[in-house]
C-alpha cells in the first residue's frame, strides 16, 4: 500500500518538479566527474590495442553512446505505455522529453562508430546490421518527435507518439543482438560477456565510468527536461503561477 502511495505522490507533477530540482545536483555533478575520469583512464592510461593501436580509443565514446541510445529509448517507450494505459500526464512528459535525448545519443553513436569504423573497414559507412538497425532507431526518434509537432493539441500528440513509442521498441533487441544473429563486420559482444569479457581491466574500468557517467548525465538531463514539459503542461495551474511568482524566478522582478 505504501509503494502505490509513493508512486501516486511520484505521478504528481507538482511533487515531481520539486524532486527533480533537488535532485538534478546529484546526478549531475558525479556524472560528470565519472566521464572526466573514464576519458582520462580511456584516452592516456589505457594502454593501446594490440590490433587497432591508438584507434580503439574510440569506443570509449562510443560505446556509452550507442548503450545509451538504446537506454533512453526504453525509458521512452515504458513511459509511453504507462501514459497510454494507465493515463498519466507525467508519464508522457517523460516519453516527450526523452526523444531529443536519445536522439542525441544515436547520432553520436552513429559518427563515432563511423570514425571509429573506417581504419578498419576501410570506409566509413557500410549496410552492417548492427549500423543499419542503429540507424533504424535514429529514424524512430525523429519520427517521434515529428509525430508529436504535427498534433495542436498535447493529449492527440501522446497518444499518437506513444502508439510509435511502443511498436518501434522491437528495434532494441534487433540492434542488441544483430552481431549475434547475423555475419556482421561490427565488432561482437566485449563486455556482455561477463564470465570472460573481450577487453583486459586497464580498459575496461574506462569504459565502465563512462558508461555510468553517461546513464548519470542522461538521468540529470531528463529531469531538466521533464520539469520544463511539466511546466508548460501545467502552465494554468496555481502551482505553477505561485512558483513563476516566487523572487528570482526568470521574468519575474
């Protein structure tokens, strides 16, 4: 009884808005010092790959993207079926405000696995299905937030955007295990491979700060980003009026 009491208080908007300026700092500073950290382990301690030398130091940019860019997708898509099934504003707040996120993510994964890609391709774009589908889930993103700007009114745009939240999800474990399923050029499974991962520990603790930083980075972000769309969604409420009225509040004098 207690857990549904605090995921109802969750669900309010006011109560969120107030959670989230608390708590942005916290994720937001250590995300940040976790990726100053992994690039410098990554880019100076590391030592270099006995196949790709210098070069593999990409992937400590690239993997946290292309992870992330997965990530946010389902924290997309659940948010969109929380909204759809059960009705809550907030829950499609945070659908909203998660598209431009992950699309952000997908087109850094995607130019620095084409930077990374090309010393040993050859070229830096090739139909690989690990790249395809990654590149699938960008068109998703932008069909997304397309769909949304094409509605006025903000309950037709969640619904319609949160139907092509939830279908495009099928993407995920197509991009996740397309090195396994088919003959690709992308590099195979490294650290999933938790009973003998493909990459020595002086690479890998790299690799796993940054990962954390970026998932850390991402949650700070959303809150930014979902404490704005509440803002605007509930811009009539005395809520809002009482805190747009409070001393030092932007426009306000």
């Amino acid at each position: 009884m207690k857990i549904w009491n605090w995921i109802h208080k969750l669900a309010s908007p006011p109560h969120f808005y107030r959670m989230a300026e608390f708590l942005v700092p916290w994720f937001m500073w250590p995300a940040v010092l976790l990726i100053l950290i992994g690039a410098y382990g990554g880019l100076v301690l590391a030592p270099p790959d006995y196949m790709q030398g210098q070069g593999f130091r990409m992937i400590y940019f690239h993997v946290p993207s292309a992870y992330l860019s997965m990530l946010v997708y389902v924290v997309m898509a659940v948010a969109a079926a929380i909204g759809l099934i059960w009705r809550i504003k907030l829950a499609h707040a945070v659908a909203a405000s998660s598209a431009s996120i992950g699309a952000s993510f997908t087109v850094l994964a995607l130019v620095t696995g084409m930077v990374g890609g090309k010393p040993m391709w050859g070229a830096y774009w090739v139909w690989d299905a690990r790249l395809t589908s990654e590149l699938v889930l960008l068109f998703l993103y932008l069909g997304y937030i397309t769909l949304r700007a094409a509605f006025d009114e903000i309950s037709k745009a969640d619904r319609a955007s949160g139907v092509l939240a939830v279908v495009g999800v099928v993407n995920i474990p197509i991009i996740h295990f397309s090195v396994v399923w088919w003959n690709t050029l992308h590099q195979g499974p490294t650290i999933t491979k938790l009973d003998n991962p493909s990459i020595t520990g002086d690479m890998l603790w790299p690799l796993l700060a940054m990962i954390l930083g970026y998932t850390l980075f991402f949650v700070a972000v959303l809150a930014i980003r979902v404490s704005g769309e509440v803002l605007t969604r509930e811009s009539r409420s005395r809520w809002v009026g009482e805190i747009l009225r409070a001393p030092g509040q932007i426009g306000v004098k």
